[in-house]
C-alpha cells in the first residue's frame, strides 16, 4: 500500500492585505501593494494602513513589546491591532494601561495618530466646544426650520436645510460658521423678551463671533479658489448672510418703531446679493439639490399672469404716471423698478398663505444703481421700496423678518410728502383684505 502523500506545509501570511484575505489567497504582503492586487489591479490595503482598524498601544509596557502586530504603524511604534470588526467585548480585553490611537486617513505613520489615554481622567469639553455641539442641535431641531420657513415652507425645504446644508457645511468651513451664527443669533431672538440678559447677551456674542468667522473664511475661500467654487455652498452662504442681517437689525432696534434708511438699503443690498449668486450659476443651481428653492425664480421668469387688485392697480399707476413725469435718464431705472415691484406683488398674489410669499423678487430684478438712488433720499424711489416693504410684511410671522417690512413702510411714508399717499399701499386695508381670504391681494 502506497504511502500516504506527505502535507505540504507554507508559511501563512497572517499580515496580508484585506483583498486577498476575502479572495483566501496568500498575500506577499510586498508593499505599498501586494503582487496579486497589482495583477488585478485593486487597491491594497496595505497601501491604506488604517483601513478598518483600531490601534491599541500599550503605553506601561511599550519597551517590553518586541514585536509589531500591525501593519499600520511604523516599526517604531508597540502596537496590537484589534479589527473594529471583533465581536470580542470590551470587557473581555484587559485594557489596563492601555491608550487607543485612531490613525488619520491622510497620513501613513502612527506618529500622525491622535493618542487618547484612557488611564487619564476623562477631558471635558471645553466651553467653547460644548457651546457649538448646542448651537448644532439647536439648528437641527428648530433654526433649520425657520430658515426653510423662509425660502420653501414645506417639508421638503425642511429636508434641505436640516440634511443637506449641514452635509455641506462640513466641506465648507465658512458654511459651517453661517450655521453656527444663525443658531445663536435665533436664540437671542427668541429671548429678546426674556428677562435673563446675560444668556441673550452671551448668545449674541457667539453670533457676532461666528458670523464674523465666517466672512473671513468666506473671503479666504474666494481668494484660494479663484475660479472654482460649489455654487451651493455660495448661494447658501449668501442667504445666510442676508438672515443674519434681519436678525442684528432686530436685536439692534428692539423698541424703535422705524427703521433708518442705512440699514433699508443694507437690506435690499444684501438680498439682491443672494440673487447675484443665483443668477451667474442658475442652471446650475435649479439642476442640483437646491433646485426646488427656485420654484418662485423659474414662475418669475415665466412672468406672472394673476390679477391684483383694483387698490393695488390704482397705486401701480399713480407710481407709473410719476415715473413718466421724470425727464432724466433715471427714467429707465424707475420704470425697471416698478416693474419688479409689480412682478413681486403678482407672484405674491398668486400663493395661499402668506409665508409663500417671495421677498427676494423686487429686490432681485431691479436694475443696477437702482439703490443708490434708494440711499439718497429720492421720493419716487423710497415709494417703491415703501410698498415692497408690504410684501416683506405678509411674513412678519418668521422670526428673522418680524416687523421689518412695517418698519420699512412707515419709516418711508413718515419721509414722504403727504401727497405721496396715493402712492403708497393701505398697510392695514391690505392686512383687513388678506387676513379673510385665500388670494393676498386678488379679494375684491
């Protein structure tokens, strides 16, 4: 009877590469890739070495251990290596003296890792830190909601700026501090009333520091990536800016019944910014993930077909028999501007519910310059403006807008002559009409 043949004995390759450890083939273990994974061309693990891993190093006992049992530290380095798919318990590894590095997925060298020691006492969060993590969940359970409040009061708007802006923000440092200072500046809004001055205070000067960060690391961003930026994180910041600037706006004038015209034309100037963004990359924008904020922008480039009221019509004309009065070359811009206060007050005509009412159109679509005739005082334009403050109006019930649009419109008719009145639109008959009704503007 013939021998049995004799087991052919090898070396087992017990640091190879996860590719060949799924394939149960022997690794060479040759780095920065295996022979078989530079055959078939895959990337090897051992080219990565902390994929999948957790570094145990034992910090008493690191001069004993003669031998490395990883592949992902350098030879310098005492290290056992625990796969972070061991169904082992921590209670059944003795951890005594031992410290857990994560390695950076950027670095190959255990020196890059980040050590904590769990012999030492617990670090706790510094104030600052606890102060962001708050501002955080703060956003994510209420400032989210108000913002899509704003701009797309559905939940689908709510999806956007609870998922997809945080998921943005932490590619974009300056996003991430715009979310950050609208936290905290909603929670100074929201204790405007309360009688704790020290925590309204202390909120509002997380937002300032934020909001500031935030504009230097938007300006840094701007010079290090001249000519490719993300478009959505451009137009995001933006928005974010111009809600920043209502709510200090708020926190300034608390009491005061009016606004000045500085801080008017601030406004319009910011919200014309946000439409700046918008449409050097609108084909962009409508095609990504942001595109059902720009419902309202694509009806009013189709041009808004409702009818608006007779008192609303009868104001429109009176501004238009003034505007043809002007023999100068600021005609133009008059006639442009009244042009889009009408499209804003038709596209508003046309929603259910206030809070559908779009704000950024009037200041969007007026022709450039425009504003700066705004800022001189002029009557024919601080008119048209007094009346966009009616729109901005309908949404007082959002707390970054609150009484701004009345504030705009009774600051404006208290510069006015009173033969400006006819004008001007009824604030309280346009409060009586819409209040009973579906239509904003189209009751009769």
């Amino acid at each position: 009877m013939p021998a049995a043949p004799q087991r052919r004995f090898h070396k087992k390759s017990r640091h190879g590469c996860v590719q060949c450890k799924k394939n149960r083939t022997k690794c060479d273990e040759q780095r920065p890739t295996c022979g078989r994974c530079t055959r078939t061309g895959q990337c090897c693990s051992l080219n990565s070495p902390d994929c999948d891993l957790l570094i145990i190093i034992d910090e008493n006992d690191r001069a004993a251990q003669g031998k490395v049992a990883t592949t992902a530290t350098s030879a310098s380095s005492t290290s056992l290596l625990l796969s972070t798919t061991s169904s082992s318990s921590p209670s059944q590894t003795e951890l005594s003296g031992i410290s857990i590095t994560s390695p950076s997925s950027n670095s190959h060298a255990s020196s890059s890792s980040s050590i904590f020691n769990i012999n030492e006492p617990q670090l706790p969060f510094t104030t600052l830190e606890r102060d962001r993590l708050r501002l955080m969940h703060h956003y994510d359970r209420f400032t989210c909601e108000t913002v899509a409040d704003l701009v797309l009061p559905t939940p689908e708007g709510v999806n956007i700026m609870r998922h997809y802006v945080p998921e943005l923000a932490f590619e974009h440092d300056f996003l991430l501090h715009g979310i950050l200072a609208l936290s905290s500046l909603h929670l100074t809004l929201l204790s405007l009333d309360n009688a704790d001055a020290q925590t309204r205070e202390r909120h509002l000067s997380l937002a300032t520091y934020h909001h500031s960060c935030a504009i230097r690391m938007f300006n840094r961003y701007l010079a290090d990536n001249p000519a490719d930026h993300n478009i959505d994180a451009l137009f995001l910041f933006s928005s974010q800016i111009a809600m920043c600037a209502f709510g200090f706006q708020r926190v300034t004038t608390r009491g005061s019944q009016e606004k000045s015209l500085e801080q008017i034309v601030e406004m319009l100037n910011l919200l014309r910014g946000t439409g700046t963004v918008a449409k050097s990359s609108f084909h962009k924008l409508v095609q990504g993930r942001l595109s059902p904020l720009f419902f309202q922008a694509r009806r009013a480039l189709a041009g808004g077909s409702e009818e608006l009221s007779v008192g609303v019509e009868t104001v429109l004309s009176n501004l238009l028999d003034r505007a043809l009065k002007i023999d100068s070359p600021q005609r133009e811009l008059y006639l442009d501007a009244l042009a889009a206060l009408r499209l804003n007050l038709t596209l508003a005509s046309a929603v259910s519910i206030p809070h559908q009412a779009p704000i950024s159109t009037f200041p969007v679509i007026s022709p450039p310059g425009f504003f700066q005739i705004v800022a001189t005082g002029d009557a024919l334009a601080l008119a048209l403006v007094a009346n966009y403050g009616i729109i901005v109006h309908w949404l007082r019930g959002n707390i970054w807008l609150a009484e701004w649009g009345k504030q705009t419109a009774q600051t404006i008719k208290a510069a006015l002559p009173p033969d400006w009145d006819d004008c001007l639109l009824n604030l309280r008959e346009v409060d009586w009409k819409y209040s009973g009704c579906g239509q904003l503007l189209a009751a009769r």
